[in-house]
C-alpha cells in the first residue's frame, strides 16, 4: 500500500529546497541573560562577535517599563501569523531536549538545542538576529518577523539610563532567545537593574562560543529592506490617544473574525475633525480623542493585518502619544508610539500574507539598481562621518546634488541596507545591517518570472493593456496584451483585481499557465500586465494633480456617515461610457448608466458629480 501521506513532505521539502536563501553568519561568547545575585539584576546582551565591537554599561532607571518594551520586541520577532498546520513530532523532540539539559547552564543548553536545531531542520533559522546599535544619542534595536509583514525599531535615549563607563558606538547583531526572554521577565522595580552589551563572555562561560548560521529566504530580506524605504515616502499623519488603540484592541480581542464582510480598518479623515475608526464588519465606529485631522483632503483610508497591533498591547500602560503614518490603502502603515525616553516604531505591511500584486505595485515606487551610484556613496560618507542627518542636512552637505538626486540616493542606500530612516526624529542613521554587503542580485527580483516580466515591460508595445471594466461587487478586470518577439508568440492575460488590490482571478493563454495555474505564482505575462496597468494608473494620477482634460478611465467611490447609516456611490467613467451606483452599505445598490457620443462629454458629466458629492461631504473612499 502507497502511503499518500508522504507525498506533501516530499513536497514541502523540495518547495524548501528551492526557496533562494542569504547566509549570515552568527557568533557569540555566551548567551544572552539575566543574572540576579545580592538584590541587583545583570541584563548580559552578547553582540556578534564577527562584526564591529559594541559596548555599554548602564543602570536602568526604569526596569519595568525597559522590560516590557524589550518583551513587545521579543513577540515581534517571534511572530508569525501565516496558517500552518499542526505537526507535533518537532514539538515532542524539543521536549525530549529539555529534559537532557535540566543539568545544563544557561549557556550549555542554548548551545545544545542549536547544534539540535542546525541537524533537525536547517532552515530553522529564518530570521536575523536584532540588529542593535549604539548612537551618540540613543541606544536602538531593530527586529522583523519571521511572516515577513512586522518592522519595529525600538530607540532609548540615554536619559533613560546611567552611564557607567565608556560607550562603544556601531552596529551589531545581539542574542535573543527565550532564556532571554523568560529572563527579562524576572526584572523588577525594587531591584536595581544593570544593563551590560558587548561581546566578553559571562564567567560562567569562559572560552565558549555559541555559532548560529541565519538562513533567511531572499524574500525576507528583500521585505525587511522595502518595509523600511517605505517609511521615506510621502505620508498622511494623523495623531491618535493611547485609549483609541486600547478600545480597537478591545474590539477585536471580544470578537471573532468572521470569513466575510471585511477585515479592515477604515479610517476616515475629514479635515479640521478628529480620524474615526470604522471596524469591519461589525462597522463598529470608534471616534479617537486625539489631535484634529490637519490635511488639506478628506479621504478614507483602509488598513489590514490589525491582529498584529495585539504585539502591542504590553506597551499600551506605558504610551503618552501615538502617531499613525498613512501610505494608502492597503500600503504599509506606521505606529509611532512614545513612552517617555522610549520610542517605538512599528511598521505593518499591507496585508499578513504578502499578495504578490498589491506587493509589486508597490515596488514600483522604489529604485531597482543593484549598482551603487557616486551620490550614494558621497552621501553614505556623511553619514558616516555624522551618524545621524536629515534631508536639509544632507542636501547642505552635499551642495552639487538636487533634491531629487539626493532622495534617490538614499532609497538605494536604505534599499542596500546601509541606511535606515528614523521616523521619530525624521532623520537617517548609518546602519550597516550586515558586516559584508548584501547580495543584491538575489535581491533585485523575487523570482525569475518577475526579471523575465520587467525585461518584457522593457520592450517598446511589448505590453499593453486592452480593456479595463469596473464588474459590479467583484472589482477591476484587466485584459492584456503581451508580445513576446522571440517566441513569435502573443498572450492574453486576465486579471480581476479587488477594491484593496488582491488578485481575484489570473488567467493566461500562455502554456506555463496552463500547466501549473498560480501553484507556482504568476507566470512572467501576469505580472508584466500587473505591472503595466500599475504604471499607467499612477499616470493619471498625476494627469488628474495637473487637470481633468485627459482622464477617459477612471473609478472612485464616495461614502458619507450618518446616525444611523452609511451612504455609498461609485461612479466609472470608462471612455463615453459612465456608470454611477448608490444605496447604503450592505444593501442593494441602484445603477445609472450612461451613454454619450465622445469622451468629453463623459468625463464632463463625470466631474460634475465628483463636484457634487465633496461638496455635500462625502469622503473619497478610492483604493490608493
């Protein structure tokens, strides 16, 4: 008999196998610890020892607000909201582990349970250590989770600690496993707490090393790169109360997702007015207590991924004031939150599960080059040199270089892991994030399909896109032409794209297609239409910033809020044709449809009636 149970493992190890990978490797004199003895605490964080030396030795003034900003940070890392199925013979190992090491010291065991964790599974080891670096002004750890969709920076100014001894400033990988994590824990305000970094190992460990080897897939690093340049692009702020956050945790911890209706945050911005909350689906609205909205344009703005703000409910007691950053619909998003000398930065990606057509329209904002340019190079020497700098500071320091050349450097620097920018001080730091450079050839492209596509959108009319309709409830279908002159060949392919962005259906006529469908992802004709249709939106949004002359394609959705209700219109302009949908949501929508003889009269009727709603209130709800 065929056991039909060992096909998926099969499977999934070959998948695993495949999966293009980056090697960093990791050294340590001991583990990372609390030691406790005569009423004092020992925090002992070991850096990498293969990279440049760190050094800090300081008392803790505040223990208890030091450990559970530490502990959020420990819960990102580990964080990894993707389904997987339940397997418990690693689990039931690991178990058997434990009990060989009760004898063991702290050092021993985590030792141990590397070496074990090395031979059991070897791509165990899917994330980087946090990134830890000591400023002249603050001490910062850097952490991204193991799902690919959480950034956060945890900065500390030094008014938070006691300097004891001389600092070592730079840039390194620090252990954090759970001892650490079980360890930090124990801290307690009575007892007076002692942080030391640095790469000299515990008594207890003399002449040990502990060697780690990060395996993470080139995906990963790619997200943990363009996460962090995302923060450098234009933004919507708005400021919220730490009780606003608490009450949208509260909701979502008292309420199950449901598998319809939504799972998004709309947050409506109507300027001179304090942001509301609108919690799918129970469309549960939450009127925030912090500033006034100070934008120029009202408009709705829908997030997701909210379960993972719940990394944040330990540091909730200790928040003072919380900004949101605001990239669009279904972008990145930035929690800003500050707690006295702490200050913490968390980014979300547009959804837990990467989907790779909101992801690539996306990177159309951020440079590609894997060459390091000469302004690049000029400016990471300033920053080396000051460590820390600003736009304005930069483009002073470098007089021959425009804005724009200046801007462009540092997306490839931050791109090229050389620089990070810190939203809480809007500023750039110097951050090596590993001691030998990236290889930014992995990195340029998730897959080949996607070189193969770019080199297609390349090609003069090798890619254009046919029809755009609106369907009614499901979304924007896309029908593409795609040439491909050395096959002699030409495809058709289909897109259904949701309000949010995320792909509904793909079809292709070419043969990959037919073959694997989307098992394997999309094939090269997909994502190049994907692409195109990308480009030429982001075209007419700046034909719209200069005028309405020559809009022919266009869709936008109004909502206004009443008591007891909320009012909904979509209009479609589509060349002579315009199709304009209203009722309440969650109801039967009414349809108009209209017919002109030219597109002029079309687009002027269009813009009649987005006149007509913004002057009655209602809010543009359009996914950006």
């Amino acid at each position: 008999m065929i056991d039909d149970q060992s096909k998926p493992t099969v499977d999934a190890d070959a998948a695993l196998a495949s999966v293009e990978r980056l090697d960093f490797s990791l050294e340590y004199r001991g583990a990372s610890q609390l030691l406790t003895s005569e009423g004092k605490s020992l925090l002992a964080l070991y850096s990498n020892t293969l990279r440049e030396s760190v050094k800090l030795r300081a008392r803790v003034l505040d223990p208890m607000r030091f450990r559970e900003l530490l502990s959020v940070l420990f819960e990102i890392v580990e964080s990894d909201f993707r389904y997987v199925p339940k397997d418990r013979s690693a689990y039931l190992a690991y178990q058997q582990l434990k009990k060989q090491a009760l004898s063991m010291s702290a050092w021993q065991a985590q030792k141990a349970f590397f070496e074990w964790l090395q031979r059991a599974d070897p791509n165990a080891f899917t994330a980087l250590d946090p990134v830890l670096s000591v400023h002249p002004d603050q001490l910062a750890f850097e952490v991204f989770s193991k799902d690919e969709s959480t950034y956060a920076k945890l900065g500390i100014d030094w008014s938070a600690f006691e300097i004891e001894g001389e600092l070592e400033y730079g840039t390194s990988n620090v252990d954090f496993s759970r001892t650490l994590f079980d360890g930090l824990q124990r801290m307690r305000s009575y007892r007076p707490s002692v942080l030391s970094i640095g790469n000299e190992p515990a008594p207890s460990a003399e002449g040990s090393i502990i060697s780690k080897k990060a395996t993470p897939p080139a995906s990963w690093m790619r997200a943990f790169l363009q996460v962090q340049s995302a923060a450098t692009l234009p933004r919507t702020v708005l400021s919220l109360a730490p009780i606003d956050l608490y009450n949208a945790l509260r909701q979502l911890r008292m309420n199950a997702d449901r598998k319809r209706g939504g799972r998004a945050i709309r947050i409506e911005l109507v300027p001179g007015e304090r942001p509301r909350l609108v919690l799918e689906p129970w469309e549960c609205v939450l009127r925030t207590h912090g500033e006034p909205f100070r934008g120029r344009v009202a408009q709705v703005v829908r997030v997701w991924g909210r379960r993972r703000l719940m990394l944040l409910r330990r540091l909730l007691p200790f928040a003072e004031r919380i900004e949101l950053h605001l990239l669009g619909s279904g972008l990145p998003n930035f929690w800003l939150i500050q707690a006295g000398p702490y200050h913490l930065s968390l980014a979300l990606s547009g959804f837990t599960a990467s989907d790779w057509a909101k992801a690539m329209s996306f990177d159309l904002l951020l440079p590609r080059s894997p060459i390091l340019a000469e302004a690049t190079t000029e400016l990471l020497g300033v920053l080396r040199e000051k460590g820390r700098a600003s736009f304005d500071e930069l483009l002073a320091a470098i007089p021959k270089l425009d804005k724009s050349s200046v801007n462009e450097a540092l997306q490839q620097a931050c791109q090229q892991g050389k620089l990070v920018y810190d939203l809480q001080c809007d500023a750039y730091r110097y951050r090596p994030l590993s001691a030998e450079p990236l290889d930014l050839v992995k990195l340029e492209f998730r897959n080949e399909r996607e070189r193969v596509a770019y080199d297609l959108l390349a090609q003069p009319d090798a890619v254009k896109v046919s029809s755009e309709s609106v369907i009614f409830e499901q979304g924007l279908e896309l029908v593409g032409k795609v040439v491909v002159a050395s096959e002699k060949r030409e495809y058709r392919p289909v897109l259904l794209l949701s309000d949010e962005g995320m792909v509904r259906k793909a079809e292709c006529t070419c043969s990959f297609f037919r073959k694997n469908g989307l098992k394997q992802g999309p094939c090269p004709h997909i994502i190049a239409l994907r692409v195109a249709q990308a480009r030429e939106e982001a075209k007419r949004r700046e034909g719209r910033a200069g005028g309405r002359g020559r809009v022919t394609i266009e869709s936008r959705t109004y909502v206004k809020r009443f008591d007891d209700r909320e009012e909904l219109v979509q209009l479609n302009l589509d060349r002579k044709r315009l199709k304009i949908r209203w009722g309440r949501r969650g109801e039967a929508m009414r349809l108009q449809n209209l017919v002109f003889n030219e597109n002029g009269g079309a687009r002027d009727a269009y813009f009649a009636h987005v006149d007509r709603l913004e002057a009655e209130g209602y809010l543009d709800a359009s996914a950006t």
